[in-house]
C-alpha cells in the first residue's frame, strides 16, 4: 500500500479516475469461485485537491463481444476491426454513486462486473472495451471537469494487462 501512495503522490490538485498500472482501471478475469473467468473492472477515484470534492459519480458504458472466434478477436485491441466485420456488440451501462470525498480521500470498486452478471464476458473469449467519465450528475449527464475525469479502456480477450490500453477523452 506505501506503493500506492508513492504512485498517487505525485499527481496534480483536482479529482481524478486513477491512473496506476495493475491498479486502476484494470480489466481483469475474476478468480472469485463464484463468477471465475468472468471479465471484472477495478478502477479508483481519488481526491487530490485541498478542498472537498463536488457529490460525484462515476459513468460506465462498456462494449465487447462474448465468446468471439472470429480471427480479429485475439488481435484486438492492436488491431480494429470494422463494425461490418465484428457485429454489433453486447453492451452495458450504470451511474455509481462515487460520493463526497474529502481532500486525499478516495473511493473504488475491485469487482464491478462488465456483463452485470450474466457471465457472458468472459477471459479468453471476450474482446472489448469501456468508457469512464466523472460526473457531478446522479444521471451521469453533466462530467465533471479536469485531468483523468474521461478514460477510454481497451482490454485483450485474454485480460492480458500488458495488452490494455487506456487512453483519456
């Protein structure tokens, strides 16, 4: 945890998604026996500012294609394939309540399922991605201002973490 915190310092004063490799945002099979394999997201949110933060919420809306056996599936996300060529993928959104945090606090989740539970998604079958974004609205329609409020993540079918790719909107 001393890691963590050496990691988070060095960030500027605002709210932020963190940013820190194999910690947030992950996308990961479950080792939990009770939905192993199945694709989970992990990602934080972090205060760094001296001020108490806006009540916040974290937008999520995620895109991937379950039990893919087409050729570009095991490429992905290095190579893109067209919409002609994938269909149209399964998808899922929500609005987590983040909270008030106060300054240096932070909130997180470590098994917020991409398929809410179906176990459609999962590792080894389930090429996809999902978009991130901070909001000051209970109906996630207004973001939140400022640095690392939007990501964009590409994970590998195979949940390989050197192969995911985060990028900020």
């Amino acid at each position: 945890m001393v890691g963590l915190g050496l990691l988070l310092a060095g960030c500027t004063n605002t709210v932020q998604i963190v940013k820190a490799p194999f910690i947030s945002p992950v996308v990961v099979p479950s080792t939990n026996p009770a939905n192993n394999g199945e694709f989970i997201l992990q990602v934080a949110v972090h205060n760094y500012d001296t001020v108490t933060s806006p009540d916040l919420w974290l937008q999520y809306y995620s895109e991937y294609w379950p039990n893919c056996t087409a050729a570009w599936c095991s490429r992905w996300p290095d190579v893109f394939a067209s919409p002609e060529t994938t269909g149209p993928p399964s998808g899922q959104s929500d609005c987590l309540h983040v909270g008030v945090l106060a300054p240096d606090a932070g909130w997180g989740v470590g098994d917020y399922t991409i398929d809410r539970g179906t176990l459609q998604c999962l590792g080894g079958t389930c090429p996809g991605h999902l978009w991130l974004t901070l909001s000051v609205d209970p109906r996630c329609g207004q973001r939140f201002t400022g640095p690392s409020t939007g990501l964009h993540v590409n994970w590998a079918e195979d949940g390989a973490l050197s192969r995911q790719k985060i990028s900020e909107f």
